[in-house]
C-alpha cells in the first residue's frame, strides 16, 4: 500500500455516522427516486463517534480529528480490537463440539411421506417453527403453486429478504409460468432501502405486480396467500401463510421464529382483504385477523377485558405474552390494571421492555427474558380463557410503531393439537434454568439459575420436544 515506505506504526479507527434517512412519503415525490437518492447519503452521514486505538499518538489522533472533522465529544478511546463481532467468526478453543453442536433444521416427517405439501394444508393447518423446522418446507411449498394448474395467483409481503433469495425465484417462476404475482416491497425497511429496491425492480422485469410503500405507514406483516381456482367451478381450497418472521431463508436459520400455514377459508379471506387494503382498494373489516390500523388495539382492549373479568369471578384470568419489545404506555397501563385485578400475567421479552414489575400495581407480572444460540424473534400471545384459550401469531411487537405507524398482521391458532405445541413451548421457556433471567424491578437481568431443580434449556429442550413429535410420526 505504501511502496517505498517503511511503516512505522499502525492503529485501528472506526467511524459510526449518522444512518438516519428522512423519507416523506406523504409527498407526490417518486418514493423509489427518494431512496434511491437519499440511501447513498449514509456514506457522508454527519459523524456520531469516532472510536481509536489508544495507544495512537496524541499529533496523529489530532491529524485524523481535522481530516474527518470530527469533534472532542465525538472520540471514544477503545482497545487495538475494535470489531469485537468479527471474534465470533473464530473457533472457541475451550468448547468440545458437543457444546457447541447447534440444533439443526429438521424436515417433517408429516410432509415428506406426503407428494403434496398442499395435500397437508387442506386436510389439516400445519404450524413451522423455525429453525428447529427447515425453511425449506416453504419454499416446497411456493414452487408447488408454481407448478399447480389450479394456483391463479401468488401474494407476498416483502419486509426483508435474503441476498440472492430462494423464496425471490420462486416467485419469478411463478411469473415466467403465468402466474399472476404480486408483491408488496417495503421500501422503507431500515438498512434494507437498496436490496429491496434492487430485488424489486428485478421482480417487476420478470412480470410480477409490484406495489411499493404506503405513504405514512411501513408494512410489517409477513403474510402470503395462494389463490387457487378450478376451471369446472367446483370449489377448491386456497392457502394463506402467516409468520412472526421474514420470508428470508438465511435469518430462518438465527432467528426463532413461527409460521401458520392454514386452508381455514375465513382467515384466507381476511389475508386476501389485507392484500386488498395495501393495495388502497377496500376498507375491509377482518373477522379473525388482527390488522393494526384496523382492529388489533380494539382486540387486544377485549381480550385482556375478558381475563380481568374471569379473574373478578374467581375464574382464574392468565396471560403470557412473548414478543420482542414492550414499550407502548397505553398497553403497558391495561396490564398494570390487569394485575391489580388478579389476572396472572407472565411477559417473555427478550429486548426492550418499559414495564416495571415487583411494584404494588404489577405485583402479578413476571418477566422472563431468553437468551441463547438463536435470536427469540417470535411474537406469540396467550389468553387464557377459563381453561379454552384463545392463542395468536404474528408480526407486532407492542410498541407505539408497530401498533400505530405499520400495519402489522395477528392470527388466531384454531388447531387443538397446534395450541398443545405453542403451550408446550411457553411453558418450557418459562421454565427455563440455564439460559433465561428474570427482570426485575430496577430492570435488571437476573439469572434463574437453580442448582437444586432440573436444569431446563428452553431452546434445545424444545428442539428435543419436536423431534420426538417429528420421529413418533405414523
């Protein structure tokens, strides 16, 4: 790099700018043309650290200040290794392999004994847990309406997708093969602006319809439909997907995530009513889904209305909220009134979370937070309902952005033996010794850990739960 030179010395610097980008999307202004002009802005964002070896030169470090104009509030003194993260990459030498043998994706046996992974769906709603089950199973299950006469046509949600995407060709296939596919690209999917661009204007080259963001709203719902029709108009069953997850086969493998596949014809319609909204041409009203924008705050007010009340007739009011982040006031006060009610409430939240427990008006909330070699991704709510619960997937985390900026998708779990499987998974994670904390009232993470029970490592044991469903299979 420097020919002719003899080096003297070396030292590390990383620079964090401002990533932030404005879109108004209110405007009559092309959305496309504004990301595409403003995401090239991150490179020359305004400094917001500057982060060097210590052990640099005092002459040198002022050199580089008034090179990148970077100010005194901005530095932030650090060791020779800043990018901590690419260590991970390294072999840990302490580990044996049987430590650090991860669970990997398993095939279902249900589907592999089956020609038709649409045979499945129409007899019986199958529910993915990723990554004990292998994203595979939807990409089978997308070439199948590639290939399917009756299939006429395939929609999507694309939120954030992999580089060189499986799930992005077989939907181009479907186009090349007469398919009529339509796609909802979320243009304003942070750090994601110029893949989802690129991929989408290399999906409209191949046929498919194409429609880009609302203006004043991100779509966070991560839904799919087939549309199938039979050319005798005798009536044949269309599918709908609904996940908790991105249609990304590559975060399938990191992220705990779950996904319904169902052929139940009243939540196939609600999907199709949402793909109708997105597009702005209907007002639907959803009889099963829960839609932020639509009916999922006024739901979630009655269900946890009725759990307050079963709880005031001595019926036993519980809840159990999974999700990532817990931050909306509003949702956060219904839970304290629900406690100071006497309803049971126990929150699985693995990122940010505003409620305080341990206090006079949370004295019956309990907070579990799970970390461990995948990332809890899942967002799964339980009501009990005097012993019938009432169970749901799906996209929102209870955040003010994701229950009044986005439009986010919940669906009911209908199947008995599914609901066993997402109680099962719960309790195990409730359970959980080795790897889960609790929070408590200073907010602070507090391990479980408790030599005298049996340890309990929600992640693996659950793995271990579902390849013995998977093994037992006739």
């Amino acid at each position: 790099m420097f020919p002719g030179y003899k080096v003297d010395s070396s030292y590390c610097i990383k620079i964090s700018r401002d990533a932030d980008i404005l879109i108004d999307d209110t405007s009559q202004t092309d959305i496309v043309e504004q990301v595409r002009k403003k995401v090239k802005k991150r490179k020359i964002g305004a400094v917001s650290r500057f982060v060097y070896d210590r052990s640099m030169p005092t002459d040198f470090l002022h050199f580089l200040m008034e090179v990148f104009s970077i100010k005194e509030n901005e530095l932030s003194p650090d060791n020779i290794h800043l990018n901590m993260e690419d260590l991970r990459l390294l072999p840990n030498p302490n580990q044996t392999p049987e430590q650090t043998r991860k669970p990997q994706p398993m095939k279902l046996r249900c589907l592999n004994s089956q020609e038709s992974v649409f045979d499945y769906i129409q007899r019986k709603d199958l529910l993915l847990h990723y990554p004990y089950h292998s994203f595979e199973h939807f990409i089978h299950f997308l070439y199948e309406a590639v290939q399917d006469p009756m299939t006429s046509e395939i929609m999507v949600t694309q939120y954030r997708v992999a580089e060189n995407s499986e799930v992005i060709h077989a939907l181009i296939a479907a186009a090349q093969n007469r398919k009529k596919v339509t796609v909802f690209v979320e243009l304003k999917a942070r750090f994601d602006e110029e893949h989802n661009l690129s991929t989408a204007q290399m999906m409209e080259k191949a046929g498919i319809h194409i429609i880009y963001s609302i203006p004043g709203l991100k779509v966070h719902a991560k839904v799919a439909l087939v549309l199938r029709k039979n050319k005798k108009e005798e009536p044949v069953k269309s599918f709908a997907y609904i996940s908790t997850g991105n249609f990304n086969e590559k975060t399938a493998t990191l992220y705990a995530d779950s996904g319904l596949f169902t052929s139940d014809k009243e939540i196939v319609k609600d999907v199709y009513h949402l793909f109708r909204a997105i597009q702005g041409k209907k007002k639907p009203k959803f009889r099963h889904l829960l839609v932020a924008q639509f009916n999922l705050i006024s739901s979630l007010q009655e269900l946890i209305a009725r759990e307050i009340g079963l709880a005031r007739q001595g019926k036993g009011g519980r809840i159990i909220l999974k999700m990532n982040a817990l931050q909306d006031p509003e949702m956060i006060n219904l839970l304290y009134h629900a406690s100071q009610q006497g309803v049971e409430i126990d929150l699985i939240v693995r990122g940010i979370c505003c409620l305080i427990p341990n206090q006079p008006y949370s004295r019956n909330i309990r907070i579990t937070r799970l970390v461990d070699s995948f990332l809890e991704h899942a967002r799964i709510w339980y009501f009990g309902n005097a012993g019938d619960p009432h169970l749901f997937l799906g996209s929102p985390d209870w955040m003010c952005r994701n229950l009044y900026r986005r439009i986010e998708a919940v669906t009911p779990v209908y199947d008995k033996d599914l609901k066993d499987q997402i109680v099962r998974m719960l309790d195990i994670q409730l359970n959980d010794n080795q790897k889960a904390c609790f929070v408590n009232e200073r907010l602070e993470n507090v391990f479980k850990h408790n030599k005298k029970e049996k340890p309990v490592r929600a992640q693996y044991d659950f793995y271990n739960y579902l390849k013995k469903e998977n093994e037992t299979f006739p």
